[in-house]
C-alpha cells in the first residue's frame, strides 16, 4: 500500500523538500521526488552502511526500500522525518561500547 510523503528540510535554506509516495512492501516508488529517494537508497545499499542519529552513529543498509528504519536513517540527516518513519528509526546498535562500559 503507498503512502504519501512530504518531508521539509531541517534546515531552512538548504534542500528542498521531497514529495513521494512510498510502498515499503514492494520497494515501489512514485511521485515527484521518487528518482532521488531511489538514488539515495541505492548509494546508501552499495555502501552497506549510512551514518545517523545520533552522530556518527552507522547503520547496516541492506534494502532501504523495504526497510521503513533503514529508510528513516536515510531521509532523517536532512529532511524532517513524519510520524511512521520516526517511530521506525532503529535503536543505535550497542556494539561500539566497550566492555562494562555504563550509559
């Protein structure tokens, strides 16, 4: 099922926004801003890694256009993220903590 997205920039001034719809189902994109959301989750999955919140926290990316968190990490550095795509943003992965270390 697609749904309709339209993310500002999180700063003024830098970007403009993008308008797409989105079926994380099939990885379906359409609308006017669908070829640039393609084009960053394609980078970001030849890389295998993209760099989120909180910084420089680095992510595994495997198929962002399925992967409503992995899409979140993509979109979330420049553009303000909607409800959906905020509550699946993934947890920073604990791996670089050292031993007993204590948060």
């Amino acid at each position: 099922m697609f749904r309709s997205y339209y993310l500002r920039p999180l700063q003024t001034g830098r970007g403009d926004a993008l308008q797409f719809e989105w079926d994380s189902e099939s990885g379906d994109l359409r609308g006017s801003s669908a070829d640039r959301v393609r084009q960053l989750a394609h980078d970001a999955q030849a890389v295998g890694i993209a760099v989120g919140h909180p910084h420089p926290t680095a992510y595994e990316i495997t198929d962002p256009l399925r992967i409503p968190g992995q899409m979140a990490v993509l979109l979330g550095n420049e553009w303000e993220l909607p409800p959906d795509l905020t509550a699946a943003y993934p947890e920073p992965p604990d791996d670089d903590a050292p031993p007993g270390a204590i948060f």
